[in-house]
C-alpha cells in the first residue's frame, strides 16, 4: 500500500493516477457504468494501459473489481479523488483570478500542480480565497456542498423566451479546452443572465442573448451546461475577495 498523508489520502500519486480517480469519480457519480473500456476511451488510452492502471489502483486499495468487471471507487479511492478535485478547483480559482489565467489554461495547470499540495497550503488557499463552495465553473468543491445545492436544468431544454442565470458548466462540458474557451469569451459563466432566443431541434442549436450579446451552440455541448430559471440568488455564487483580485489587477 502507498504512504498516506496527514489527510488520509495515498502520498504518492501519479497525476495520470489523479486522472483516473477523477474520471472513475464522474463516471460512477453520473450514475453511468464504469467498466475498464469506457473508461479507456473517456481517457483517451488504449484498454490495455486502462486495464494496467486499474490493477495498481485495486491493488493500493483504491478501485474494486466486481466479478462483472464493473468498476468502483473504494472508500479510500472517493477519499482521494475527492481531495483531488477540491485541490484541483481551489487552484482553478488563484490561477484564474489572481495569476488570470483562462478557464482551458487554469484546468492544465491545475493538474499538474494538484499533486503537491499539502493539506495546510490547501487549508492556506482556501481560506485566502473565502472558501469556495465550487470550482470556477459551478460544480460542488465536495460532497457537503453538493447536497446543499441544487441541480440546475440542462441548457438545451429551456424553451425559446426564457430568462436564465448561467449555474454550473458541467465536469464533462469542463473536459472540452474548445467549450471552456467559448463560453468564457461569451461571458457565459455561473451567475450570467441570458435569454434563450431560439431552441431548435431540427437545428440541433440553441441561440443566447448574453452579457456580450448574441451566441449559438449545438444542443450537445448545451445539454452539458445547467442553469437556473429567472435571476437566481447571487449568494449561489462565490465571488473572490476584492482584495485578493486586486493582486491580479495591481499586476
């Protein structure tokens, strides 16, 4: 088994392990099967180097095998992955908000720094940054914070006329650099009001009036975007104290 830190979680792992605790993380909490293939081609890897990595994970304790070959997180592997994800978000908001980094860039470089953070720097970011409740994009930093908020509607199925608040960019939707760039360009981000102009099916698109006017997408990338009908409660969402963002912006 892998040393563990002070918070429990293995002190050793690769950031392609981290990778595939968040994935097995979204997969099995999507409520979507978790079997070695599908997690090979949501990574982008051969099924072989799947299956290689998923027998190191079992075997520090950290992924279960059933005998269908169904794939599960341990407690310890949640543990992780959840710890991950927190230090993952956590670092999304310094490097898009004080080193002002975009939405695409902050996801790669919070990758790779995630893994050597202990959990006093973790402790030190999060309260330097008010304690976040999500990430930048809307998603729960845990599993406290997701069961006090609420899920959202998916973009695609609100209807032409309505009036909506921009409340979370899904971590599937988080995955496409493409996506992110788009929407943050858009100005179309947790907290945004917009107007759904046109809802088309045989289109396949939705049309927005946002904050930097109009934009289209298809009803794919839509449907992995949530939102709130109306203008919703700001305090939904986190806003960085003044005097951290001015770090940035005396830069």
């Amino acid at each position: 088994m892998n040393r563990r830190r002070d918070d429990g979680t293995p002190a050793e792992l690769s950031e392609a392990s981290q990778g595939y605790l968040l994935a097995l993380r979204w997969m099995t909490g999507s409520g979507g099967p978790a079997m070695t293939a599908s997690l090979a081609r949501k990574l982008g890897v051969t099924t072989q180097a799947a299956s290689e990595m998923v027998g190191r994970l079992a075997h520090d304790g950290l992924v279960s095998v059933s005998p269908e070959r169904s794939l599960a997180l341990t407690a310890a592997g949640l543990a992780a992955a959840d710890t991950i994800f927190r230090r993952h978000a956590l670092l999304e908001w310094l490097l898009t908000r004080v080193v002002g980094l975009g939405w695409a860039e902050s996801d790669e470089e919070a990758a790779r720094l995630q893994s050597a953070i202990s959990p006093r720097v973790e402790a030190g970011i999060a309260r330097l940054l008010g304690d976040p409740p999500t990430c930048p994009h809307g998603n729960p930093i845990d599993a406290a914070a997701a069961r006090s908020r609420p899920p959202g509607i998916r973009l695609s199925e609100v209807s032409a006329g309505e009036e909506v608040t921009i409340y979370r960019i899904t971590e599937e939707a988080e995955e496409d650099a493409d996506l992110l760039v788009y929407l943050e360009r858009a100005g179309l981000t947790p907290g945004a009001s917009a107007r759904v102009v046109e809802a088309s099916t045989s289109r396949d698109s939705v049309s927005l009036e946002g904050p930097r006017g109009r934009t289209t997408m298809g009803l794919r990338p839509a449907a992995l975007i949530r939102v709130l009908p109306g203008r919703a409660d700001p305090s939904l969402f986190h806003h960085v104290p003044d005097a951290v963002t001015r770090l940035y912006e005396a830069g």
